[in-house]
C-alpha cells in the first residue's frame, strides 16, 4: 500500500523515521530524499524487499550496488576486514557522500552477496547524509540496499512527481520534500 508523507522542517523526525523503519521491518521499500535526489530504500537482509526493489528498478546485474549503514561498527559487522586506510577515511570524513567500498562478508545471504556484487564483487556502503537518511537508517538499526529513485538509465530521480509516476506501485512509504535540486554526489 503507497503511503505519501509531505516533509519539512516541522515534520516530526522521530516519528516518521520510526514509520518508516516499521515499513522497512515488514520487507517494504522506503522512498526518501538524500543528498539531493530521491533513494529507495530496502532491509539489505530481507530476500523479499531486495528483489522488489532490483525488480522495481529493472536494474541490470552488473550495476554497482550501495549501502546506507549507521555507524562503522554496523560496517565492521558486513565485511570480514576494514583495511587501515579505509578506516582512516570514514572516521574522518563519515558521515557523508564519502562512499567505500568493500569485500561483502559471506554471512551476509549467499544470493545477496552473489546479486549485490556482479558489478565488481565488492560492495559500496557510506552512512547517509541529510536528516531523513540518517534518521531512518539510526532508527532502522540494520545495513539498507540503496538505489536512486529513477528506473534504470534514466532521469526522475529528483522531481517528486516522476518518483510518485514510476514507483506508486513498487513503494510503500514516500516521503515527500517536493522537487530536490541536486548536491554534491558521492565520491
């Protein structure tokens, strides 16, 4: 079921995080606004809500995937070792677009780990920027498979009603800022 939510500044933080964290627990996909565009979201641990969001995406196999975790220990938990100088870096610079990429730990489901890294075998994880990401991914407590709100190879991901025409059907939670202008990307 598509539920929109209109965010702003006097929107409860709180209790929309925690909305959406409970859309997540039930293997829902989460639309929200990060870094100047609009992601979806999706439990990275649930089989479910990450097929529906590759499928929702019609993503090819050999797309790099991405990450949102909400602290380094959370990272430390995905990926059998953190490299001295990847942790000089995200101690530094997290959280932020700083993206990092990273050998998946094969605890993590095999047909996860096998799906997410087809690209290059390894996968992109950074802790979000902007008070909706970063909230919700606290709240949520568990590492979340990210995508940008656009099907593949092509544009929509910053205009709210592209988002709502392509994924009214796939997403259970919008939140809604409006039209997003772009920042800065990730590195």
């Amino acid at each position: 079921m598509f539920t929109r939510v209109r965010w702003n500044a006097d929107t409860d933080l709180s209790a929309l995080s925690k909305q959406a964290a409970e859309v997540l627990a039930d293997e829902g996909l989460v639309c929200l606004p990060c870094g100047g565009t609009y992601r979806i979201i999706a439990d990275l641990n649930s089989s479910l809500a990450v097929s529906k969001l590759f499928q929702s995406k019609r993503r090819r196999a050999n797309t790099p995937t991405l990450v949102f975790v909400s602290s380094v220990e959370m990272l430390a938990s995905m990926t059998p070792s953190l490299e001295p100088v990847t942790r000089t870096l995200i101690e530094s610079f997290w959280p932020s677009n700083l993206t990092v990429l990273v050998d998946p730990d094969l605890n993590l489901r095999h047909k996860l780990v096998k799906q997410m890294c087809q690209a290059n075998g390894r996968v992109g994880v950074r802790i979000p920027v902007g008070d909706v990401a970063f909230s919700v991914a606290k709240q949520f407590n568990g590492p979340l498979l990210v995508s940008s709100a656009n099907i593949q190879k092509k544009s929509g991901a910053y205009s709210a009603a592209q988002v709502q025409k392509n994924f009214f059907n796939v997403v259970d939670l919008f939140i809604d800022a409006g039209d997003l202008t772009d920042e800065v990307h990730s590195t």
